[in-house]
C-alpha cells in the first residue's frame, strides 16, 4: 500500500517560500506548523499499520490535521 506524503510543502507547493518565513518569524505559525507535522506523522504511521488503532481514532487525527491545515493555509493566503 502506497503511502501519499501530506507534509505542508507537498501540500502547498507554491508557498514554499512563505511556509519558510512564517516558520521563521511567526510564533503562531510555527506552532501550528509543528503540530500538523506530528499529527501527519502519526498518521502515516497509522495508515502503515506500524501503529495500529481503532479507525475512528485515525479518522479524528485526520480531521485535526485538516483544520490544522486550513487554519495554516489561512495565514498563508492572510500573508500572500
């Protein structure tokens, strides 16, 4: 089973530049940053099976990333 990468960059190709500044000089930002970052890790090791768990507790680690998503994609766009 192919595992599909959701870390921000391959998300959001195209505010590569300003994923790298918000990190930088925006402490909310940055935070947000490393929380979906965890919360992706976990999953992938979730949907690998090299952590199994209930699927409803995948699912909710998968709704968490996705609003920690929108929120950092609205910055971004705030920014852009």
């Amino acid at each position: 089973m192919s595992i599909e990468h959701h870390d921000l960059v391959h998300e959001l190709p195209e505010y590569r530049e300003q994923i790298h500044t918000l990190k930088m000089n925006d402490a909310h930002f940055s935070k947000l940053f490393d929380e979906y970052h965890d919360v992706t890790k976990k999953v992938e090791r979730m949907e690998t099976e090299a952590e199994p768990v209930a699927t409803h507790t995948e699912e909710e680690l998968k709704l968490k990333r996705l609003h920690l998503k929108d929120q950092l994609y609205a910055m971004l766009r705030a920014t852009a």
